[in-house]
C-alpha cells in the first residue's frame, strides 16, 4: 500500500516540476519578445506537448 502512495507521490512532483518548467519557458520567451506561435512550437518540442496543450499553457499565462 505504501509502494501506491510513493508512486502517486512521485507522478505528482514530476508533473509539479514540468508544469514549473513549462512556466518558465513561457515567461522567459515572453520577456525575450517571441510569438505565442513560436512559444507553441518550443513547448512542442522540448516537452511533447500537443498543439492544443501548448496553446492552453500559452494563453495560461495570460491570466
């Protein structure tokens, strides 16, 4: 039962920790003036995200 918890435990921290870095691309390339399309294609690639999930992450930020 405790080998369940430290798994949850973990998948959670590791999808802390991307989403923290996801942040920061975006920040970053914002502050250095790129395109939301451009911010899109680097979230793609670094991350694997879909064009769908890198635009939500992009328009996020807007908030």
């Amino acid at each position: 039962m405790c080998e369940i918890f430290d798994e949850i435990r973990r998948e959670g921290e590791e999808r802390g920790i991307k989403k923290g870095q996801i942040e920061g691309t975006v920040t970053t390339m914002r502050e250095d003036g790129k395109s939301d399309q451009e911010i899109q294609k680097r979230l793609m690639k670094r991350y694997g995200l879909t064009k769908k999930k890198a635009r939500k992450a992009v328009l996020l930020q807007y908030a």
